[in-house]
C-alpha cells in the first residue's frame, strides 16, 4: 500500500473526515498527479471507502491532488475536528472541482430550461475568507454551447482574464 493510500485510508477512519464530506458527493475519482496514482472514494453516508484505480460510474468530482495535499488534508483531521482556517483551505481547494461537476449537470447544459429557468450565461462566484474579504473569485462563462471550465478571475488584485467574444 503506497503511502497516499495509507493516507486516504486513515482519513476515512476519521469520524470527523467522514462527516465533514457527507453530503458532498458519494463518488469521487482522486489522482494524484505527482505519482500518477489514482483512486475512487465512495462515500456511503456513515462511512468512506477507499478503491485504487477509477471506477467506471461517472463520479460527482474529479479532483487532481498531489501527495503534499493528502498529507494536509490527513494533518487537518489528525484532532478529529476542523477549525475554521483549515475548514477554509478545505473549501477554496474544492470550489473550482465543485464548480465544474454542477456545471456538467444535465439542467445547466439543456438549451431550452435554461431560457426558461433564465439562468444568467455569465457570473462571478467569491470565496470569502474568515474576516469576510473576497480572496477568490471564479468567473463562469457559457459560449458556443458549454460552459468554458471555471477560471480564477481575480486572487487579491490579479489580472483579469480573457475570454472568448463569441456567444451562441
């Protein structure tokens, strides 16, 4: 067993991991980039279970990790509790891979509910940290039929990014 299994394995032990991730989703694809590992988490509610490789059912995430990042991630939950700055590293980590996985639902790529639904085709979404200032902001964008993956737009006064003109 690699060391970022291990890693993942003690993190489903955690009553506290276990919990904090409810909800979330109930499958998950895991690569870690930096080895080429890969790895299905099947979050089942009361508990989570670690499977090497993908599975072939489409998972609500993917989310490409480094093992730096499983260490941190096992590290935050080694009191079994989550203050607020780690719960807040544990967010702005997930917000793009969220953002992507709604973005593919069926109801945010069927042409007519979104006319009827008015779904705007452009929007900004903002990270707050704990003292309330905006310390990421995503920009979503719908062109030519898809939406363009999330962007980070702006990260304490960065540049802006550009995107294509052409609207359908």
């Amino acid at each position: 067993m690699s060391a970022n299994q291990q890693h993942l394995q003690d993190l489903a032990q955690k009553k506290s991991a276990v919990e904090w991730f409810k909800g979330l989703f109930t499958q998950a694809h895991l690569e870690i980039t930096d080895t080429g590992e890969k790895f299905t988490i099947l979050h089942h509610g009361d508990r989570v279970e670690i499977v090497p490789g993908f599975h072939a059912e489409k998972p609500n995430f993917v989310i490409p990790l480094e093992s730096e990042n499983i260490s941190r991630l096992t590290a935050a939950f080694s009191d079994n509790a989550i203050d607020a700055q780690e719960q807040y590293r544990i967010v702005k980590f997930m917000l793009k891979p969220c953002l992507r996985a709604a973005l593919e639902m069926p109801i945010l790529n069927n042409k007519t509910l979104l006319k009827i639904v008015q779904v705007d085709k452009h929007w900004q979404e903002a990270l707050l940290d704990s003292q309330g200032n905006e310390d990421e902001q995503v920009t979503v964008i719908h062109v030519n039929k898809q939406w363009l993956d999330p962007r980070l737009s702006w990260k304490a006064g960065a540049s802006i990014i550009a995107y294509p003109t052409a609207v359908d």
